[in-house]
C-alpha cells in the first residue's frame, strides 16, 4: 500500500497517511486506507487506532483535484460511493479511535478526521468544510458526520459558509476535541490512545454502536440514492471552472 503506512505494535493499529500532493484524496489512498481499515479492524490484538499522517504540515487537504478532474461522472460517483463507505466503515468501527491532526484538514480531510473518536490537534492547524466554496454539496455521509461531531450553533459557519477553524475555535465548534502545543503533540496522541486501550473493548464497542448506530445505518442506507446530488454540483459548468482554475494552480506549484 503505497500511500498508507501500517503498524501494529503494543496493542496500537497505526494507520499513516503518506499519499502525494499531501494526502489528497485520491482512489488509490482510498482504496488503501480501506485495505489498512480490514487490517487492524480485525486484529484481536489492536486494542485501539490511530488515524495519521506521515506529512510533516498536513493531515489530508481534501479530494486530489488533480487526479479527480480527469474523470467521468460514472467514474467519479463510483470514487464518492468509495468514499462514502470508508468514512462510515471508520464512524462505525468498535475500537477506538484517535486522530492526530497534524496539520490542515480541510474537505475530505476533515471528514475522515470526523469520524475518530477523538482528535488531537496540533496548534495552528487548520479545520474546516470548503465544499460550498468549490461548489459542491456535502455528500450525506459528511452532513451525519457534522451533524454527530460539530455543535449544532456552528453548523451554518462550517457548513453554509465554509470557514476554517483552528485552535480554540475548533474546540468550540466540535472540530478538535484538544489543541495541544506543538511540543507536546506526539506525548498526548500517546495518552489519549492508551487512555482509549485500557477501555473494556467488548462494552466500549457496544456503547459506541449505541451513540452512532442511527447514524450509520443512514449514511449506510442513502448515500448512493443522494449520490447524483454531489455529482451534479460537481459536474456543473461553474464548479468545472473552479476546480480547472485550482488544478491549473497547483501543477504551477510542483
């Protein structure tokens, strides 16, 4: 798996991102995150995940554009149905999970730091939903997500208007469950997974399936039926005009 690293060591399945462009999302990371997911969802042995990133500044910058803009729609709801259910495999996994944010998670890498029990987030780093600014909707699976994790006050500042948030702020809205300085990053991802680990694994599994059950049984059972709704905005002439502009920036940049 290329663009994923895995370890299992002391009862911690480590899953790392190390895709290029900074782990933007593409189908080959998704399709090895949801190969690491099998791997240390059963592992008797891993008593609890971490969800990171092997970048030194980012955590995942959302959908490769790069990749994602030379795709059809057919080829492109088959990725977003892909994405869809890694999100709610990892939202519906019994062990705990913790993600260490890094970096900016923004987009797609906001979701998928969403759906980890807990996010330790480095300070200065960034969270936020930039969808409506590129002109696509969020997919049902990411609204049950913001919906289970972010404050019901923030919803129209990360959904409507697409802000960022870092430190305290994200705290407040529900992005971050801690912001710790950068020193002390690593030593608190350590204790808050062994905090999760000693954790009965059989009550904690079935009392995070009680929190989450309602919603990943919708995420499981519309998505695809929602599916042509993400599909439209992002194959609208306006939002083909933003992401060409994007993708033209970025092949500047490499």
């Amino acid at each position: 798996m290329g663009s994923v690293q895995i370890e299992i060591k002391d009862g911690i399945g480590v899953i790392r991102l190390s895709g290029p462009r900074g782990n933007a999302m593409n189908e080959d990371l998704v399709s090895d995150l949801s190969s690491a997911l099998r791997t240390v969802g059963g592992e008797g042995q891993v008593r609890a995940v971490l969800l990171a990133s092997a970048h030194p500044k980012l955590f995942c910058p959302g959908l490769d554009l790069v990749s994602l803009s030379e795709i059809g729609r057919t080829d492109m709801g088959a990725f977003m149905l892909n994405f869809a259910t890694l999100l709610t495999d990892l939202f519906a996994l019994k062990k705990p999970v913790v993600a260490a944010v890094n970096g900016a998670a923004v987009a797609g890498g906001c979701l998928l730091a969403l759906t980890a029990d807990w996010r330790v987030v480095k300070r200065g780093a960034s969270m936020g939903l930039n969808e409506v600014k590129v002109g696509v909707p969020l997919p049902w699976s990411a609204v049950l997500l913001l919906k289970s994790t972010v404050c019901a006050s923030a919803h129209t500042a990360v959904a409507l208007l697409g802000r960022n948030f870092e430190g305290d702020a994200a705290v407040a809205t529900g992005f971050a469950s801690e912001v710790i300085e950068a020193e002390a990053f690593e030593g608190t991802v350590a204790e808050r997974l062994a905090e999760f680990a000693e954790k009965d694994a059989f009550s904690f599994g079935v009392t995070k399936g009680h929190l989450r059950g309602a919603a990943v049984a919708s995420m499981r059972d519309r998505e695809a039926a929602l599916l042509d709704e993400f599909l439209d905005g992002w194959f609208s002439e306006s939002t083909q005009a933003r992401i060409q502009k994007a993708v033209a920036s970025l092949k500047a940049k490499a």
